[in-house]
C-alpha cells in the first residue's frame, strides 16, 4: 500500500502508452494505497486546458479514480520561484545565454555527447565573470537558469537511490550535464517542478517510464539540495510496436479516444498493453 501517482502533461489526448503508466501506478499503489493524479502542465505554449480534462475522462473511462482536488503544476509557478530562489541562494545556478541553435552547434562540436542520448550542455555559461553575467541580463538578453550539478555534488556528496526493480542505483546527476531549472518563458522546469510535487503531495514510490530513468539522478540531487523526503522509483518498460520499437503512430491508432470510438472496451486496452509490453 502506498501513495504513487500519474502525472501526465496535456498537450495531446493520452495514448496507451500513458495508459500503462496509469495503471502501472494504480497497481504500485496496491489495493489500499492512493493514486494520485496530477496535471504537468508548466508548459503554457503546448498545454491546454481541454486536454487536461479529456485525461480525466480516459482516465474515468479506464476505470480509474484519484483524489481531488487534482494537483496542476500551473498554478504552483509561486513555489517553484521559492525553490529556486534559495538554489540560487546556495549559489548553484548560472544564467546561460547559449541560443537554441547555438547549443545544436556545441553539442554536435562536442565528443562527449554519448550516441542516442540526450545532449549533454558542455558548460559554455559556467564560467562566464560576473560582470558579463550582468551586463548581458542589463541588456535584456535571454537566459536560462542552469544547475551547476559538479558543484551541487560536492556539497550533497555522493548519492544513491532506490528503484524497487533494480535495487540501490549510484547517483550519477553528472552524466545528464548542467541541466535547466528554469526558461524565460517558464520559471521552471520539469525536474524542479516534479520534485518538488512529488515531496509535497507525499508521493511514496515515484512510477514512471523507463525513458525517465535518468532523469531519476537530477531528482535525488535536487531533493539532497533542498531535504526533501526520499521516495522510492519504479519505471516501467516502453511499449513496443510489432516491429520491436517504440510504439508511436506509425503502428496505427493508439489514443485511446479513438481507440474508445472505433468501439474497444477497457479491458481491451488493458489486453492490448500487455501484448506491447511483453
Ligand atoms: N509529465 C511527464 C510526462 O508526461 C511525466 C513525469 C513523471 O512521471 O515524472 O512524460
């Protein structure tokens, strides 16, 4: 029995793949623990509001209930400010002023970004002297807030985690580089705002995609950093297609709005997510 949750960003209708996530965390919570639902939607540009509520709506369809109110990270951009605020504070932000094409170009310069992997921010802004740092903001260039994660380690020292299938893991929040907290355009980002949600809605064992699982070390780094309480993770394997990878449009439909009216029950779809995921 446990609190775990399902934490999906509307910027589409859900798919079978969010639906195994969805019961994945159902079943992690047991049949007396508590899932969670919440709306991950710091993205204002690609969230919508009609989408969070038709998840709700799969979601109730699928058989599946939550607590309300829903937690939707929208309306916390207040708390996340607080946050990085006193990450600054310790010191461990810097402002980067690389543009998107500009980082295309480091990353494909550079020798170190591993095949297939996210790209790894080389650290151009690390150094930056103070005085540029503040000439450029003066002049109202853009910038992200980045985490200087080398020196975020050296005060946390080493790290480990749980995850409940593959046991003690070693912290390694360096293998995903300097990563961004926060945007112009949005006071934070994906890893600061799933923190510090899942702290505050006592989330007990974070369920999740395989495709997350790295994205676990900036997780357990961040909640060193702020004494956050330390859950537990569990990712789930990544659907497949019948050609053996990822399963994504090209294998037909696969929301479950169109799934639903094409006539497939439930149960259907639960059938169908165990074949791709076996
Ligand atoms: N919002 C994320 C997504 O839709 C999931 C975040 C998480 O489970 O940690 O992929």
């Amino acid at each position: 029995m446990a609190v775990t949750r399902f934490a999906p960003s509307p910027t589409g209708y859900l798919h079978l793949g969010h639906a195994y996530s969805a019961l994945f965390a159902v079943e992690n919570a047991g049949p007396t623990g508590t899932m969670l639902l919440r709306i991950e939607d710091i993205d204002l540009t690609r969230c919508r509001p009609e989408f969070a509520a038709a998840i709700a709506e799969d979601l109730h369809w699928l058989g599946l209930s939550w607590p309300v109110p829903v937690r939707r990270q929208s309306v916390h951009f207040d708390e996340y400010r607080a946050a990085l605020d006193r990450l600054d504070a310790m010191a461990l932000l810097y402002p980067c002023f690389c543009t998107r094409s500009q980082l295309a170009a480091q990353v494909s310069a550079s020798a170190s970004a591993p095949h297939g992997a996210s790209p790894i921010y080389p650290g151009t802004c690390r150094h930056l002297a103070e005085a540029e740092r503040a000439r450029r903001i003066a002049a109202g260039e853009a910038f992200a807030l980045r985490l200087d994660v080398a020196k975020a380690l050296r005060q946390t020292g080493a790290l480990s985690w749980t995850d409940l299938d593959r046991g003690t893991i070693a912290g390694d929040p360096l293998s995903l580089g300097d990563v961004v907290l926060a945007r112009k355009d949005f006071p934070a980002s994906y890893h600061l705002a799933v923190t510090l949600d899942d702290a505050r809605q006592g989330v007990e064992i974070v369920t999740r995609g395989q495709d997350l699982f790295e994205a676990t070390h900036i997780h357990r780094l961040l909640q060193a950093l702020m004494d956050l309480p330390v859950p537990v993770w569990r990712h789930h394997p990544l659907l497949m297609g019948p050609d053996g990878k990822r399963l994504a449009k090209r294998d037909g439909v696969t929301d479950l709005r169109s799934l639903r009216a094409d006539g497939k029950t439930p149960e259907d779809i639960r059938a169908m997510i165990c074949q791709a995921a076996t």
